[in-house]
C-alpha cells in the first residue's frame, strides 16, 4: 500500500492558524458577553425564587395532601386497634395500610423531579430530611405488608406500627411545609432601589 501525503506550504498553514485562533478568540469573546449578560440579569432578579411554572408547588402540595390523608387513615387504625375483635380485622387493617402507602415513593420520586436544580441545591439539607422520611415510609410499607400476610397478627402490632407511621407522617409534613416556605420566601438581595 502507498501512503499519500499532501504537503501544504507554510505561508497556508500560517493563514488557517490565524483564521483558526481569530474563530476561537471570537468565541471566548462571545461566551464571556452572555456570562455578563447572565450575571447582570441574575443580580437584578426581584429577591424571590419563583416555584418552576407552578409544577413544584403544585406537586409539594399533593404531597403535603397525601401525607394528611394517610395521617387520618393512621388515626383511625390506631384509635380502633385496641378495640379489634379478631386478629383477621386487624391484618385486613394492615394489609389496608400497605396499599394506602404504595403511592407515596411515587409522589415524592414526581416531586422531586418537579423541582429545579436550584430549587433542590437552595433546600438540600430540608431534601435529605425528607429522603430520609420517605425512606421510613418504605421500611413501614414492608412492614404492614408483611403485618397483613401475618393470620396471627396481634392489634397491638398493629397500633404500634401505627404510632410509629404517624411519627414519621408528622416529620414529613413538617419538612414538607419548611420546604414550601423557604421556596416562596423572598431572598434578601444586598442591592438597594432608592
């Protein structure tokens, strides 16, 4: 095999560098302008982080939703599981629970996707706190699953997974509202209008 080569003579070589390094300091110059315009555009911003067109705010509150209506489903199996007559009504209880908590990861999996990049870096130690209630939520779901399946289910078993679901529930909520409040309130801003 013959290996061609093309050879070009040095004065074109010297003009496609210049061309070359006059289309990349084109460039640089082009990226530095749209910084300045972002950053000249970020330090005018009114002082509040805007919700992402609704979707987050609308997605915290289900949430906040869901976490309300399992909590009266938790006062209610708490409230009559001291009183259960048989141990069949209390795994039927608790079978109850386990689907009622199913749509949870889902709900916190869609908010968390609602949320902007910023919105989430702003309110990171709040967000952990709350992957670390829906990790609750998880091991609890489990836990009633198998509590359903369970023919020899005690109703104390069940009011103690109730207590301890209903401690998680008010920890959850209670990040949920700090997590809606620190997205809505303004930011201070060290420019002044006068």
């Amino acid at each position: 095999m013959e290996r061609i080569s093309l050879r070009l003579p040095p004065e074109m070589l010297r003009i496609r560098r210049v061309e070359d390094s006059r289309g990349h300091v084109r460039r640089i110059a082009t990226l530095w302008g749209l910084a300045a315009l972002t950053v000249a555009g970020a330090s005018f911003n009114p002082g509040t982080m805007p919700l992402r067109s609704d979707a987050s705010r609308v997605e915290l509150a289900k949430l906040g939703q869901e976490y309300g209506d399992l909590h009266q489903w938790v006062v209610a199996i708490a409230a009559t599981s001291d009183t259960l007559p048989t141990a069949e009504r209390a795994r039927v209880l608790a079978d109850q629970l386990a689907r009622l908590m199913r749509p949870l990861e889902k709900d916190f999996e869609r908010t968390t996707a609602s949320l902007s990049t910023t919105q989430l870096e702003s309110i990171l130690p709040l967000w952990e706190r709350m992957a670390f209630a829906h990790a609750g939520f998880v091991l609890l779901q489990e836990q009633a699953a198998e509590l359903g399946g369970d023919p020899a289910l005690e109703p104390a078993e069940l009011r103690q997974l109730a207590d301890e679901l209903s401690a998680v529930l008010d920890f959850a909520a209670e990040v949920q509202q700090m997590v809606m409040e620190q997205l809505t309130t303004p930011i201070p801003t060290p420019i002044r209008l006068s």
